[in-house]
C-alpha cells in the first residue's frame, strides 16, 4: 500500500484535488484524535456500566460509527481504494451517524436512564465540517440534519424549557461558527490556487509571445519523453529560425520585429493542437514545436503549411528573396527520442537545422533518428521549400 502524498499542493492539479492535498494533514489529524478519543473511550465506558457490553448503545455505535470512522481513517493515511467522492460520502456519512446517535442516545439517557454517552458533539461538528473537508454545502446539509435531530430528540425527551433553548442556541452557534470558517478557508484555498497558477502561468510563458518560454519546455520535455518510451511512439522536434531577422529590426524597427515574433508564435501556436504537442519561444528569432506520434509525411506537410501561412501573413524583410517577404527556415528530428536526453534531441534539431541554413534560407530539413544506433543519424531528407511557384526566387532555392 501506498502513503497519500503529503507534499506541498501543486497547481497542475484540479481545484478539488489541490485543496483535498492542501488539508490533507490537517484531516488526518482530525480524524487520527477523532479515532483514538473512541478507540480511548471505550474500555472506560466499559468499565463503567460492563452490562453494556451486550447492550443497545454499544451494539449500534461499533458498527454504525467507530467502524466506518476507523475505515475512514485508515483511508486517510493509505491509499485504499476508494475514489475520492466515495472518501468524501463516507465521511458525511460518519458525521451525520456520530451526531444523530448522540442525539438518540442522549435523549434516552434522559428519558430512561441509559448510560450516558459522552459529550463529544462539539468535536464531532468540528471534524465533520472542518477536518474531514467536507466541502460547505456538504457540512452545512449534515449539521441540518443533525441539529434537526437534536431539535426532534431533545423536545421528544420533555426537556424544561430553559435548557432545551440553551442547548439549541449551544448548537447553532457551533454550526454557524464551523460552517462560516469552512466557507473562509474555501475561500481562501480557491484565491491561493488561483494566485498560484497565475504565478505559474507567468513564470511559465514567455511575456512577448505567449508561448511557453524554456522552463516550461523542460517540464514538458519530461512528460513527453516518458511517454514516447513508454507507448513507444515517436515524436518529431522541429526548430524554426526567422530568416534575416536582424535585417528586418534594423530595416523595420525592433516594434515591427516584435509584431513579427508574435505573428509567427501565433501561427506556431496554433499548428500544435494536441495534448503532447506543444510551441515554445527558444530565444530571439528561434522557436521550438514538438509534434507527438507522427510520421515523416505528416511533419513535412506541417512545415509545408507553417511556411504557407507566414508568407500570407505578409510581413516584410529588406533581405528577403522571396517577393520580399519575412521567412523561416526549419530544423527537425523524428524518431523514437524517448531515451535521449534534451540536450542530445535539440542539439540534433540544431544540426538540422544549420545544415539547412547552409542549403539557403526558406527551407526545412528533417533527419529522422534509428533508434538502433544513438550516435547515427539515418535518412537525412531534405526537402524544400516555398511552394511559391511564381516566384523565381522560391524556385532558385529548390533542390
Ligand atoms: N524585435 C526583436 N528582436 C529580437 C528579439 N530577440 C532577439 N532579437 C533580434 O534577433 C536578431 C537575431 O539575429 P541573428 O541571430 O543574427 O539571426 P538572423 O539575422 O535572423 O540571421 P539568420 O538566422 O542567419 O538568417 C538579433 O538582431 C536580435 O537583436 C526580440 O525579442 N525582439
């Protein structure tokens, strides 16, 4: 069996489960003292009326309270299975049978004089609302019910007057109180996580484009890898350098520059639609994309497209020889790269693509990798470019 983790919450996760591993020590606790207090409790009521030991409260409370409550627990502390909502239900569950028995058998302890229970409610309210981490409606359904309860066996028992309503106001401050300060710290978690992923998101994107920046590609890298390897799938990286950016800056400005950058991480950003893919800001004029579980035809049709939509986009570079439009050139590996390390894929993709530059500008060049030799590069294909037939330029440059 497995211990629930207990590190720090991590905003990758889903609301839910960020505050159920926010709390997650602080209901532990709870139920953990909860669970000793009635574990503690017992021989000493025992001791004290031992005809009990074959009597009604005893008899109701082992099965009906203290074994689902151990159960929940233990459910606390290891990683049984149960779903989390399953989790949740029980602890309601728990709750609203600990506070109604306390009802029952305190009213019959007054009317008939059965052994007295204990007076643990205020404790049971807490660890109900606050330490099971029930959420607020949840809490404020089962203490209704239980005060309901209480309201129901407390004028059944012909309580005087006096105490019932001082009893009732006991209650309902408790209540209020708990579920005011299971709403707050509701409240609270949801303006931390929400705090905390804003944080992320900026310490994640890169603030010209909107991409993700090389952090953030690191991470992706890990899970992405980890994948590959274990679907044994391959997965393409391309590298994609503006042409003659510096002559576009020096030309047009470094505000044209920006808007240029932004236009290109856009048209990057939405060729990289599926969950593993992914478009980042490299540095200056270079951009990384990954695509996931794809074949060579498929990648150079991308690329044919990326080059097809930034030529529509029409930006324009001093340098270029193609009808003055701004272009890229692109450099990619394909393969089976899960075992390799970043560094050795991006340092493939770079080779790739410096080669291209060699060939000239305005074109793509895809090695694909033999997992079979991780030295070896196999296949180069080259291929190329603009499929502007009318311009003479774009045809100079196909090979
Ligand atoms: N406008 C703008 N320019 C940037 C930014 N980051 C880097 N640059 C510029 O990008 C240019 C990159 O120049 P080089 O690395 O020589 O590349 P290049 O001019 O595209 O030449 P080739 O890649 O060989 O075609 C430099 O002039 C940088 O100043 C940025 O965020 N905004």
């Amino acid at each position: 069996m497995k211990k629930l983790i207990k590190s720090t919450a991590d905003t990758s996760l889903s609301f839910e489960e960020y505050e159920f591993q926010f709390r997650l020590p602080v209901v532990q606790m709870g139920l953990l003292c909860c669970s000793i207090i009635y574990i503690a409790g017992l021989p000493i009521y025992l001791s004290l009326f031992p005809e009990e030991l074959h009597g009604v409260i005893f008899w109701t409370e082992l099965p009906v309270v203290m074994l689902p409550l151990w159960l929940l627990t233990f459910s606390y502390f290891y990683e049984v299975p149960l779903l989390s909502e399953v989790r949740s239900w029980l602890a309601a569950y728990v709750y609203l049978a600990a506070g109604i028995c306390h009802a029952v058998f305190n009213t019959l302890n007054h009317k008939y004089g059965t052994p007295m229970v204990g007076d643990i409610l205020p404790m049971i309210f807490l660890f109900g609302c606050l330490f099971c981490g029930l959420n607020t409606k949840q809490a404020g359904i089962t203490s209704g019910i239980i005060f309901l309860s209480i309201v129901s066996a407390t004028l059944w028992a012909d309580y005087a007057w006096p105490i019932v309503v001082n009893q009732f106001a006991q209650w309902l401050f408790f209540i209020a109180v708990i579920l005011f300060t299971n709403y707050q710290s509701q409240i609270m978690l949801r303006k931390v996580y929400d705090y905390q992923k804003e944080l992320k998101n900026k310490s994640s994107t890169d603030s010209l484009t909107g991409l993700l920046n090389r952090s953030a590609l690191d991470e992706h890298f890990a899970v992405l890898r980890r994948q590959s390897v274990r679907e044994n799938k391959a997965f393409c990286l391309l590298i994609i350098d503006l042409d003659y950016f510096k002559e576009l800056n020096d030309g047009h400005g470094h505000l044209e520059g920006d808007q240029a950058l932004v236009t290109i991480a856009n048209i990057l950003q939405s060729s990289a639609r599926r969950p593993l893919d992914c478009a980042c800001r490299w540095g200056g004029d270079e951009f990384i994309i990954i695509f996931y579980d794809v074949v060579y035809e498929d990648i150079s049709e991308m690329c044919r497209l990326i080059k097809e939509r930034l030529q529509y986009s029409a930006i324009n570079n001093p340098m270029s020889e193609f009808n003055g439009h701004q272009t890229i050139t692109i450099g990619g590996i394909l393969g089976k790269l899960g075992h390799l390390t970043d560094r050795e894929i991006i340092n493939l993709a770079d080779l790739a693509l410096y080669e291209a530059k060699q060939e000239g500008r305005n074109t793509h060049l895809i090695h694909t990798y033999n997992t079979s030799d991780r030295n070896k590069l196999n296949n180069a294909k080259t291929e190329n470019n603009l499929a502007d037939s009318t311009s003479s330029a774009s045809e100079s440059n196909c090979r």
